[in-house]
C-alpha cells in the first residue's frame, strides 16, 4: 500500500533540509514493490516500537516496518498556479501524494532571508494556501463548464456532481480549502475522482532553529494567530528543528540524544512528524511475526480481516477463511503463541471482524 506526503513550503524554510533529515531515515526499497528509485523521494519507516519487540520476541530473522513516502516538492512562489516559477511541475507533483506537510518557517535568522523580507508563518501558510486554492478554482471551473451538456440530456451523475462542484467552488472563492465542503456518501466518489490539492489532507511543520529566535519561545503575537489558526481549522501541526536533525542524520540513533541536548535541541521531531504524517491518511498496523519474519502492515482504519489480508497478497480477501488474532502485548506477556492459545488470549476471527491497531494476525486461506 503506497502512501505519499508531499513537502511544500516557500523558498528558504528548511523544506530540503528537512527533507535530507528525513531520507537518513529511509529503509531498503526492495522490500516494498512500489517503491520508487525516484532521488526526489524517500521512503522512510515509520517509528513503532510494538514491531522491534515482536522481533526480539520471535528472534526473527529479518524486521520490516510500515513505511511513509516523503516526496520533495519543487518550491512555491507566489503565482504558481498561473504557471510562475516552477509552478506546473509543483501542481504536477502534489497532485500525486496523498497528503501535504507545509513546511513554514518560525526562526529569524538574518543569514538566511526570507522571501518576504520578514518572518510570519500564518501569512506563508496563506500565500501558499491560496495558490492551491486558484488551482484547484480553475480545475472546478472547467469542469462546471464541461458538464452543461451532460446536464443538458438529464444525466442524473452529472447533475449530482454539478451541486457538488457548486458547493466547492462557493467555498474556494471565498478562500477556504476544499476539504471544508463535506461530502455526502453519493457525492464522495466525485471529490476524489477529481484530485483536488485542497481536497487532501493537511498537515504543517514548523521548522525552529536551536539557539535562535523561535516564535514558538518567545510566544509573539505571531505565534498566537498561528495556533489560533491551526484550532479554528482542528489542524495538525509538528515542531521540528530540520536543521540540528540534518547534521545528526549520519550519527547513531544512541548517541543522537545527547548530541541533540547539547546542540540546544529537546525532541527528535523529525519521529513526531512521521507518526503524525501516518496518523493524518487515517491509518493504522497490524503485524505478522515468526522466526523468518516481523512485519509491520499498513491498512485503513475500519477495515475487516479480508481486505486487511489485502496487504499482504490481494488474493487473500476471496480467499480468506479465517484468522487468528491476538493483542501484540497480550502476545509478550504470554510468552509464546502456544501460552496465548492455552489462555484462550488468541481468538479465531472471521469475515466480519474489524482489525485493531496493534493485532497480530495469522490468516487461514
């Protein structure tokens, strides 16, 4: 299952090197067919520590995590949706993930200028809002205009989809973000047919510099309409200092901390980030463990055991017959799957049963 989150930001606010923080991260694409060998995109393991647990547990061979796709999107500038700058290779590309980090900066650092002269995120956030909003206001707007004809000989799709697009546009003129016209179940398939870029689901990354001017420290009234917006629009948001993460990308995970502290910084972030990149496509995992194998599998939240066998092989939903579950840690605590079966902890599940976050599954087929 491939997911992908796409990196945007204006010029100069650490997207690259945030970027380059997280690809140190990256896992060995050979154990995933859809990875790309795309230099501009990184696959990165999601941080669980349920899995490695599992490992030791089974003294397994060989451990797989979930894992992300980061993709670098070529910079913004204002004007981007009328084709200024780089601006229809970025549409391209952020039209291709499955959601967007914002990367905005909330340091001063008059070495490195910022291209408004000054820093304030919330009106960064807004120039490059805005530019998703004209490009998905034209895409709407064609769209309107293709479907007259189809209106015209009744079309009971058309029309349905006519009132959606409306809605949407009603809302991209006034500046709001697609995703605030909430679909019904008819209308849903519609939305996502059209690859909206305010359709997706957001996410913003505030890039600090350790020993420098943080907004989020001295709480100005910058940062104040920062967080007033993120709770008005219940957005997700992550702290991180992309630039102390690059310099230790090469360093041992042990030794990162202390390293870390002494560089000003608190908290990895970049691990913040990934989880809650994982936690915005609204996903969760499931494991497989035994002596040759530990893997993590990402599935949608509220699937059943057959389509969640899907990630392991698609032939397994019409195959399915039963499966055996059991809670990871119920698992730890009885020792071994013989224990947990003597215990009555690992049930027989069937096709109705919703997978759980954290379930370690067998599947009969």
């Amino acid at each position: 299952m491939s997911l992908s989150i796409g990196i945007v930001g204006l010029p100069n606010v650490g997207k690259s090197t945030l970027f380059n923080a997280l690809t140190k991260k990256s896992v060995l694409v050979a154990n995933y067919p859809f990875a790309t060998i795309d230099p501009s995109v990184g696959v990165v393991a999601v941080p669980d520590d349920r899995l490695w647990k599992l490992s030791d547990f089974s003294k397994t061979q060989k451990t797989v995590p979930a894992v992300v796709e980061f993709v670098d999107i070529a910079g913004l500038v204002k004007g981007a949706s009328d084709g200024e700058g780089l601006g229809n290779q970025f549409l391209t590309n952020i039209r291709e993930t499955d959601a967007i980090a914002e990367v905005v900066r909330i340091f001063e650092d008059d070495n490195i200028i910022h291209v408004d002269g000054k820093i304030n995120p919330l009106k960064d956030i807004e120039v490059i809002n805005l530019e998703l909003i004209l490009a998905d206001l034209q895409t709407v707007t064609k769209r309107l205009s293709n479907l007259g004809r189809e209106i015209k000989t009744g079309k009971k799709e058309a029309i349905l989809e006519h009132g959606l697009l409306e809605k949407i546009k009603v809302a991209l003129d006034a500046g709001r973000l697609a995703s605030t016209v909430v679909p019904d179940e008819f209308e849903a398939p519609f939305v996502k047919s059209m690859h909206l870029l305010t359709s997706k689901p957001f996410m913003y990354v505030l890039n600090k510099k350790a020993g420098g001017k943080n907004l989020d420290e001295i709480k100005d009234e910058r940062w104040n309409a920062l967080m007033n917006f993120f709770k008005e629009g219940n957005a997700g948001y992550v702290v991180v200092d992309a630039g102390i993460e690059h310099e230790l990308k090469d360093i041992e995970d042990k030794d990162k901390k202390e390293l870390r502290e002494g560089l000003g910084a608190k908290d990895d972030g970049i691990n913040d980030l990934i989880k809650k990149g994982y936690e915005l496509l609204n996903l969760i995992m499931y494991f497989t463990t035994g002596e040759k194998e530990t893997r993590a599998w990402t599935i949608g939240k509220g699937w059943s055991a057959p389509k969640a066998g899907t990630a392991i092989h698609g032939d397994f939903q019409d195959k399915f017959i039963r499966a055996e579950v059991i809670e990871w840690d119920k698992l730890l605590e009885a020792g071994s799957f013989g224990n947990a079966r003597e215990k009555g902890l690992l049930r027989t599940e069937g096709k109705e049963y919703i997978v759980k976050d954290g379930d370690v599954i067998e599947f009969k087929v």
